[in-house]
C-alpha cells in the first residue's frame, strides 16, 4: 500500500478517539443546565453574582469627636429656649454651679445685697468640670452630668447625656464664654455665639422666670436683676472677646440649623 492508505485509518482512529474522551468529559463535567456535576466548586453561567453585603458604618467615635455650639449670653436672654427648638443633644452648663456651702464661693462686696454668694461670678461656677464634661461628650457620645437645684443651692443628683451618633450638641449656659477657648483648643468648637436681647426684654423674662420657679426670694431677683440689666452691655462685650459671634436669637437659631444640616 502506498503511504496515504497507511495514515488515513491512523488518522480516522485517532478523531474518533478524540471525540469519544470530549464527550465523556462533556457528559462527566456538566449537566444541560450549565451546573457543574463534580468537584467541590458550582459554577453557573450567565447568573447574577450578588453584590457584598455592605459594611456597617463605623461607630461614632471613629469618625473623630463630635463638635460643640457653645451658646452664651445673659441669664433670661433665651438660651435655654432656642437650645429646647434646636433638636439637638444639651448640655446644660448652668448645672455646673458649686454647692451654696463651698467656701470658696464669691462674695459681693458692696450694694444692698453685700455679703450674699454673687452668682453672677465665673468663680461660682466649675469651669474645669464643664469642659472635661463638653470633650468627653464630644469623644465618647456620652457623659454624666450634674443636676443643680438652684432654690436649694446644689445639685439634686446628676443625668445622663448621649448623642446617639449626632455629630453636633449645644452647650448652654450664662458662663459658657469661658469655655470657648478650652473648646477650640480640644479641637471640638463647631461655633460660640452669645446671644443679644433689648435688657428691658432680658430683665422681665428674667424675673417672670424666676418668680415662677422660686429661684430667691423676691426682693434679692428684682435687685439682682436690676444690676444685670445694667451690666448686660458689659456682658456681652466679655463674651465677643472671649471669642463668641454676638447675634439676635433668630440669627442664632438660623446659625444652628446651618450647622446641623450640614453634619
């Protein structure tokens, strides 16, 4: 025989093989659905891979501390009012006050009420507790605070304040100027603003307030309040140099909702 008749049957021999060992592999590999029969991996063709579950947002306190709006200005000016309105986590520093048997409370020297604890002085108040209060709150999202009693001069036990992942919360109070600069420092200072109000305005709110809750006794509110409407200018003044934007309690409220949307 020449060559050709020698090579064609080897070659047919050789095809036939081949397509028996792919059908087989075929037939052991995968079903008519495209399912993978054997190994320890299935495999599905043109089927939608979901997307990973997405991660859980990071705690609070891994996005860095939250800021403080420090909100100053004269007692009876509205603080505590725009702060209720503002939807946001309080502070209130005013529970910050020392207890009416601290001697080293001031006194006031001269005047009609000489003799009696001049709480209108920063040195009344307990300015290093309030600012570890305001960076703790701020790096931990939640801190125990004191809650003072005026009519009985003290605290009448403490409360708890958390921001439930807020970013932003108020700190309020008529020494909350003295804490502008301990904030900024912290690196927790969102905005300082103290608030202006006409003194006749302030002085009436002031004492209908203040006869209502029974603060002291009548006689020591109105002369009290008399001389802060006098000294209100000055007041706020001191705020503005302690690094507080002077605004109207509109403004601040604006202010605040601005700052807020934007967290």
């Amino acid at each position: 025989m020449g060559p050709w008749v020698r090579v064609i049957p080897e070659a047919v021999v050789s095809l036939s093989s081949f397509a028996v060992a792919r059908r087989r592999t075929a037939k052991s590999v995968r079903s008519g659905d495209g399912t993978a029969l054997t190994g320890q991996t299935t495999l599905r063709h043109n089927v939608a891979v979901p997307s990973p579950a997405p991660a859980d947002p990071p705690p609070a306190h891994a996005m860095g501390p939250a800021r403080v709006i420090v909100l100053a200005g004269p007692s009876g000016v509205g603080k505590s009012r725009l702060s209720a309105h503002a939807g946001l986590p309080i502070l209130r520093l005013d529970d910050f006050y020392r207890s009416g048997d601290d001697p080293r409370l001031p006194r006031i020297e001269h005047g009609s009420n000489a003799g009696l604890v001049d709480w209108d002085d920063p040195r009344s108040w307990q300015h290093d507790e309030a600012v570890r209060a305001i960076c703790a709150l701020a790096t931990t999202g939640r801190v125990v605070a004191p809650v003072y009693d005026i009519a009985r001069n003290g605290p009448s036990g403490s409360h708890l304040v958390e921001l439930d992942d807020r970013r932003l919360f108020l700190a309020e109070g008529i020494f909350a100027q003295e804490v502008v600069t301990d904030c900024r420092t912290a690196g927790v200072l969102a905005a300082a603003l103290c608030l202006r109000q006409h003194p006749f305005v302030t002085f009436w709110r002031r004492l209908a307030r203040d006869l209502r809750e029974r603060r002291k006794p009548p006689l020591v509110l109105v002369r009290r309040g008399w001389s802060l409407m006098r000294d209100q200018r000055r007041m706020i003044a001191a705020a503005a140099a302690a690094g507080c934007e002077v605004v109207s309690v509109a403004e601040a409220g604006e202010r605040i909702d601005g700052l807020a949307g934007a967290r």
